[in-house]
C-alpha cells in the first residue's frame, strides 16, 4: 500500500508528489532506489521522512502513512508504543 500524508486529522491527504508541492510550496526528495520522480504517481518514489525533517516540519507516522498538522489529536506508531512501555512496566 502507497504512502500517503494527512493533513489536519483528514482535513487534505497528499499521496503524489505533485500535490505535495503544491500543498507545501517545494519538491518531496526522491528515494534513492528510483531514477526519477513521476509527478503523478505514488509518494512511494519519494523520501518524505527526509523531506519533512529537512525542512523541519513536525509530523507523526502511524503505519506508514505521515500525520502533518493537529499532532496533538493525531496517535502514532511511537505514541502506542509509549503506551505498551507504560503497560508493561
């Protein structure tokens, strides 16, 4: 399953690199395992984890998908696993 990220709980999802920069203004990095990026296809030719922390935008992932926005609404992979640390001690 493609990559997609979610702006404001849901409010928008990106899920191509054309809409990504149109929503933040600049290209996605490609990944390194591709040649090229296809402006319509998947974000999955695109290292948006690199991206987002190169330009210093907050995010949350929660089973690959990448949550930008109201963070403090949104549960990721490392908020349920705080959550089994604090359950198991």
């Amino acid at each position: 399953m493609c990559q997609i990220i979610v702006i404001n709980k849901g409010e928008k999802e990106i899920s191509t690199p054309r809409q990504f920069r149109e929503h933040f203004g600049f290209e996605p990095a490609k990944d390194d395992h591709y040649e090229y990026v296809d402006e319509e296809s998947c974000l999955c030719q695109c290292d948006v984890k690199a991206t987002l922390e190169n330009f210093n935008i907050p995010f949350k992932t929660y089973c690959g998908d990448y949550y930008v926005g109201l963070l403090d609404q949104v549960i990721g992979d490392e908020d349920i696993s705080s959550i089994k640390n604090e359950i198991t001690r």
